[in-house]
C-alpha cells in the first residue's frame, strides 16, 4: 500500500469521481497501513460529501454525510437513507456520529468499506464518473486527554460552518 500525500485542510485537489474510486483501494490502504491519525474527505459538487478517518492503529472509518450535518438542506431522501442501512452503514446520532458510519478493523472490513462506500457513491449519491469531486487529506492530532471518537465529535466538518477537522 502507498504513502498518503496530505493537501491540507482546505487545500484540496479536483479529480474525477471515476479517478477517485479508481484509487479508493489504495487510499483505504494506506489509512490503514499509517501510524498517524488522517482524514481524507471527497466533497461532490452539491456539498454532499464522504469522508475517512484512520486513527494510525489500523483502524479507519467511513463516513457519509447525513441529514444531521448539513443545515437547513436536505442532503439525503428517505429512500436514499434506507439504501444505506441496506448497505450496512450505522445510523447517524446526533453528538457523536452525526453522519453514516463504517468502522474497517481488518482487511476484510477494509474491502468491505470499499465496497459500501463505491455504492454509495454511485447508486445513493448518484455521482456519475465523469464529476469532479474535490479530495483533502490532512493528519490531526488528537489531545492525550479526548479519545478518537470524542475528538472526532468536537472536530466535526459541519456543512456551512467555520469548525473544522483539525
């Protein structure tokens, strides 16, 4: 597996939706093989977006963006929400996990994620191959005093707002 080019926060690159799950194995790959803690995050055109965080055990998580944390707007319809449960994402909770989630632990979670993710991109999100998606990767360091999932929470990416993944 290969090494993570980080952009920087909002410093993000524009490819393909194709370019983007063409490498998503890799990407996976590498969040998985990394000792530090990244987040690589893909938004579509429509603010809609994916996102991975590794926590530098092997460990990465898959996020899809959720009615929760994204304003006023609608991201996602009652029929696109429930193809996700079918997928196998965790649903959305308010403080913690405002967004759909995956968490890979091995390999086999980690083929899966790239399989749940591929479909929500596609058949959910309804990317076509040919759109652009803008791709950030950035490290984070977490406080010795928060675990992974309460940084994760107070760090939050909320569509529209100023707080960030940092």
């Amino acid at each position: 597996m290969g090494k993570i080019e980080l952009t920087g926060y909002q410093q993000g690159i524009t490819t393909t939706v194709g370019q983007l799950l063409a490498n998503l194995p890799e990407l996976l790959g590498a969040l998985s093989n990394s000792n530090k803690n990244i987040v690589a995050l893909a938004i579509f055109a429509d603010q809609r977006y994916v996102q991975f965080w590794s926590d530098g055990y092997g460990n990465v998580i898959g996020e899809v963006i959720s009615n929760l944390n994204i304003g006023d707007s609608i991201a996602l319809s009652l029929e696109a929400e429930r193809e996700i449960v079918g997928i196998g994402f965790s649903e959305p909770v308010e403080y913690l996990n405002p967004n759909w989630t995956y968490e890979a632990t091995d390999e086999r979670q980690l083929v899966r994620l790239f399989q749940m993710m591929t479909l929500v991109v596609t058949a959910v999100l309804k990317e076509e191959l040919h759109n652009t998606v803008e791709v950030q990767t950035w490290e984070v360091e977490i406080p010795e005093d928060h675990s992974r999932d309460d940084f994760r929470a107070t760090a939050r990416v909320y569509v529209g707002s100023e707080q960030v993944d940092e």
